[in-house]
C-alpha cells in the first residue's frame, strides 16, 4: 500500500509525457512528476519518494525531502494565514495547512512553531496541528535512567528546555544541566536522567555517572595534552570557569579527575591539573 505523507519504496513501472508512474507491490501506482524524475533510471528501478496530495488534491510523490513527515513534530514557517487557517513551509510546492481549530494560539506570518503532521480522515490529506501536547503522553513510559533518546526541543523557559522525547514523551532538561547553546527547534541526542513517579522526565545531554566517567576523564585528558600539559581548574575552581573552559558540570568536571588522579595520570595542584 502507497502510505501518504511517508517514504514509499515504490517501482518505476513506466514513463509517460508527465513523468514517471510508480507502483508498490500490490499494483497501485502514484505519478513521481518530471521534474523529480532522476536523470538515469531504468523500467524497474526502485526509488524513495515522499507521498502527499498536490494542489489538485490528487496523489502524487516527490524526491524532495520535507521537514516534517506524518505522525512527527517539526519546527516550521507560518507562511500565510486566511480566512481558513495558517499554511507552513515544510519544503514542498503545495505548504502544510494548519486549521484554525488545531491552533495553539493564532499563528502569524513569520513566526515558527512546533507542529504536528496528522491525515484529516475526512479530506485525506495531511494536515498540521500546534497544539503538540495531545499528541504526547507521559503514561505507561518504557523509559529507565541511562537511555539514549532523540529529542526535539519545543521551548526555553526560566526553568530550562521543554523537550519532546522519541516523538512520545514530553521532558525538561534544567537550566543548571544546559552547557552549550540550544534552540527551539534543535534536534539533539539526549539521555534520561530520571522519571520521576508523576510521569515527568528529566533529560540531560550528556550521559550520567558511571557511564560517563571514563569519556569525561578522557576528554580532560585530551584536553591537558593539548594545553601543554597544565590546566588551571581543579577540584575548588568555579562551575563557571569549569563550564566555559571545558563545556562540563564541576560534578562531571570532579569524577573525571579522581579517575585520572586514581590512574596516576595528574597530579592535583593548588593553582589546577598537571599530567605525570
């Protein structure tokens, strides 16, 4: 079956004055436009598309790649707004319409917002939605401390970053756990930190304790060796200075070095950190 608004890995069953018609393995078939149409192909060459509905409302695939794909989050462009709703850049020649209705707050020309790409039953095609919390949930979480997860993150507060968690969860990475620049919109590598008994989830970019001793003690390490041997931090300096020299927490900044003392690899001076 031809999925709208996913990848089809699909045939190329036959070319035509519009381009090329395309089937999967039951028969049906979808038009991959001329201007999509790879300028080398053969009869029964398989190619990867992306499905939607055009302008015309007819079905049709394309080699280009949008920013955002069914049952997913992306951070887009309100492009327009009429009497109808709002309509959002997802990097495709017809824009991702947004309802009225499915807005979290009136969207205005210009701004970016965190949506979600769902297919209207009714029309069949895929539409978007702001109002992302409906689609998450924080019930029956599989997560445990330790886990890798892709994040999105959805918004900075004085609290630190709202993050959406493998398309599923909603979390929070705190202020004080944040050492580099991140913004609305970045997708990012994270790990759990903890879920807590009310369902929240607190994230960290880096990974924690026992997991991450070792590449931190190596990375200090590295960074010794590139600074000739001497580095002015150590066990009482500032978390400040540990954090814009290093990019580390003084917590993370502390194991490192008790494991490269513990290794005889430094030795820890009053005035910082010395290699042996």
């Amino acid at each position: 079956m031809i999925e709208i608004g996913q990848y089809n890995n699909l045939e190329i069953i036959r070319e035509a004055v519009q381009g090329v018609y395309l089937a999967d393995n039951e028969g049906n078939e979808v038009l991959l436009p001329n201007k999509y149409v790879p300028k080398e192909f053969k009869i029964w060459d398989t190619i990867s598309v992306f499905v939607y509905l055009d302008h015309e409302e007819r079905i049709t695939a394309t080699t280009i790649k949008p920013y955002v794909t069914l049952q997913n989050f992306g951070y887009l462009r309100c492009m327009d707004v009429n009497e109808y709703g709002a309509f959002v850049d997802w990097n495709l020649e017809k824009q991702l319409f947004v309802p009225f209705k499915e807005q979290a707050r009136p969207m205005q020309v210009g701004n970016w917002y965190i949506v979600y790409a769902y297919l209207d039953e009714k029309t069949n095609r895929l539409v978007g939605s702001s109002k992302t919390k409906k689609y998450l949930s924080n019930e029956n979480i599989t997560l445990k401390k330790f886990d890798k997860v892709d994040i999105l993150v959805t918004h900075l507060t004085e609290k630190g970053a709202n993050v959406i968690i493998n398309r599923k969860h909603e979390g929070l990475i705190y202020k004080e756990n944040i050492f580099e620049d991140i913004r609305t919109g970045d997708r990012l590598e994270a790990y759990i930190k903890k879920v807590r008994e009310d369902g929240k989830i607190d994230v960290v970019l880096q990974e924690e304790g026992y997991k991450s001793i070792e590449p931190n003690a190596q990375f200090v390490l590295e960074e010794l060796q590139a600074s000739g041997g001497f580095l002015p931090l150590h066990d009482k300096s500032n978390p400040e200075e540990i954090k814009n020299q290093l990019g580390l927490s003084k917590k993370l900044f502390k194991k490192a070095i008790g494991t490269l003392y513990k290794d005889k690899k430094i030795e820890i001076k009053k005035d910082g950190i010395e290699l042996l």
